[in-house]
C-alpha cells in the first residue's frame, strides 16, 4: 500500500492576517485596480513567463510579482515585460502579509514539464490556500488533485490568453471568487503539518 503524503502548511505562521491596505502600504502598492500576484522564483517549470504574458492593454488588473534571485534576472524581465510591476525578492518571514496586498494568487506552473504537472506537491498552493484571496492555477494534476472548479479558477497550461481571460472572469465575479477563496481556506486546514503527520502515522 502507498499513501500519497501532499506538501502542507504552519497555519500559525499565516494567522492572523493583516489588513489588505497595511500589506500594500508596506510593499508601495497604490494602484485602484485590482492587484493579480505572484510570489516566488522566475524558473521555467513555474511557468511566469505564462502570466507575464497575460498582460495587455486594457486589463481590468495589474500584475505584481515577488521574487527573482538577482539584480541581472530582475532587469532582464523588467525589460522584457514593461507592463508587470516587480518588487524584488522579499524574506520568506513577510510571505503572509504579502500575500494580503493580493486580490487574485496565481500559480501558472507549467504542463510541459512532467515532475511539475504530475509529480510535485507545489508548496506554494498551499500557502495561498490560507490566504483567503482567489487562486487562479493552471489546470495540471499537482493543483487539481487537491483544488477543484469549487475553491479555484483554472487556465490551460501555459496558454497566456487563456490566464488573461480567467483573471477577467475572476474581477468581474468578485462575490463567486470570494466564495471559492473561502473553500480553498476551509480545505487548507486539512494540509497542515500536523494533519500531515497524524494521516502518515495512521496509514
């Protein structure tokens, strides 16, 4: 017999939240518009260049994003997305409030690489989980065997077009993506560490 053991969460660490308005006083972020957010690396199984690409003219949104490893790889995408505000890198111990400046969390992992659609457990999506805020995720089995159409909104794999158009649905149905925020939350206690440890000690 095999249990499947899924990445979890410190539900301490994200508890309690502070306020969207201090989390975007703190990071500089002044916009009207709703903020879209991604947190963590530029590494290509993540997939950004995906949500990078998902803006355009006109957008309902802005695209902030956290994270790069150095000055060269945060100038080269700088100059080759205009359009997307990058922040930087940040400490690991700021994730929670980051994650309150955010109206929308997007995961855009790729589906072209087969450890990252079908064989990981992406920590990151289980962060976002206790974030209370809408999570938009490429549809590849890593997210969907744990977030379903209920708690989370979907785009093709590496489709920019695709993520562009999910992000508008999400704006533009803020009382349905506020529901679904809240299932992913209720399901995020189910992946804490403890929980982890009791499901493997009782297997």
């Amino acid at each position: 017999l095999i249990h499947v053991a899924h990445d979890g969460v410190d539900e301490r660490f994200f508890a309690p939240p502070i306020s969207k308005e201090l989390a975007r006083e703190r990071l500089g972020i002044t916009t009207e518009k709703p903020v879209v957010m991604y947190i963590g690396e530029f590494d290509a199984w993540k997939g950004v260049d995906t949500l990078f690409g998902a803006v355009g003219e006109g957008d309902s949104y802005v695209v902030y994003v956290i994270g790069g490893r150095n000055s060269d790889e945060l100038a080269r995408v700088r100059e080759a997305y205009p359009a997307v505000v990058f922040l930087g890198p940040r400490p690991y111990k700021e994730l929670p409030e980051h994650q309150q400046a955010a109206d929308i969390l997007v995961l855009p992992n790729t589906g072209k690489n087969l450890l990252a659609s079908a064989y990981t457990s992406p920590l990151k999506l289980f962060t976002y989980m206790t974030a209370q805020k809408p999570i938009v995720a490429s549809r590849i089995p890593s997210v969907t065997n744990v977030l379903t159409d209920d708690d989370a909104y979907f785009f093709v794999p590496d489709d920019s077009e695709s993520l562009r158009a999910t992000l508008h649905e999400v704006v533009a149905h803020t009382e349905e993506a506020r529901k679904r925020a809240l299932r992913a939350y209720t399901k995020s206690m189910r992946y804490t560490w403890k929980e982890r440890a009791f499901a493997i000690l009782t297997f």
